[in-house]
C-alpha cells in the first residue's frame, strides 16, 4: 500500500503539470499604441544605458557629487576642459548646474588614478522625436 503511494503520488503530479503546460495559448495579440503617447521607449533607453544616473549633491568647477547612483552610495565625478554638457537637448555649460539636478553623465575610468571622469553631463529633458502618423 505505502509502494503504491510513493509511485501513484509523483504519476499524477506529473500527469497534472503535463496537462497544465499543454493548455492552449491565448490567440490574441498584445495590444500595441499607434499613438505614439509614450514615444518608443527603447530610444531613450538605449541613449542611456551605459551613462551614470545621480542627482547632484555638490558642485564645483573641478567635479561633480551625485547622490542616488546605482551603487547607493555618493560618487565623485571629475570635470576637465573636455567635459561636454547638455541641457534640454542643446549644448550647455557648467554654470546651468546647480544642486538637486538630475543628471546622465557619460563616465570614462582614468587608468592611472582610478578617478571616475565625466565625458558628457545631461540634464533636462531629451525630447526623442514623435512617431510620425501613418
């Protein structure tokens, strides 16, 4: 009796999940905007991706403090005659910066001191450009 259980009990779980993983696939496709309200999102996620989010915490003309960074602790970000920054999509300069930004900085790692060096500040919105109606 306790032989039929261990085999009938792991039969039958087996047999159910068999049942439940060949049920039949809603054939409806998702729901897709041709309004284009939210944009594309992969436009604007991509541009991203390999920039620092933070928001500034303290500024000065040799570097840049952001807070709420993806490691969760503040990071200190080096500024040099190089740095490009930009604002609302057009170029810009340091003096448009102020405390609480937010801000996307393209990040270059010095090989010889290990400074985080900031290639590219963005601030403000980026605008990506409408979908075109068709």
């Amino acid at each position: 009796m306790k032989f039929r259980r261990i085999i009938l009990v792991p039969m039958l779980a087996a047999a159910c999940w068999s049942a439940l993983a060949a049920g039949q696939l809603p054939d409806k496709d998702p729901i897709i905007s041709s309004t284009g309200r939210f944009g594309d999102p992969s436009s604007i996620a991509r541009k991203y991706q390999d920039y620092m989010y933070g928001v500034i915490k303290e500024m000065n003309p040799n570097e840049l403090i952001l807070t709420k960074t993806k490691f969760g602790v503040d990071q200190t970000f080096k500024l040099t005659k190089k740095t490009k920054f930009t604002l609302d999509n057009k170029s810009s300069t340091f003096a448009n910066l102020k405390v609480g930004d937010k801000v996307y900085i393209d990040v270059d790692k010095s090989k010889h001191t290990g400074n985080l060096i900031a290639k590219k500040v963005v601030s403000g919105i980026d605008i990506p450009s409408i979908p075109s109606a068709e």
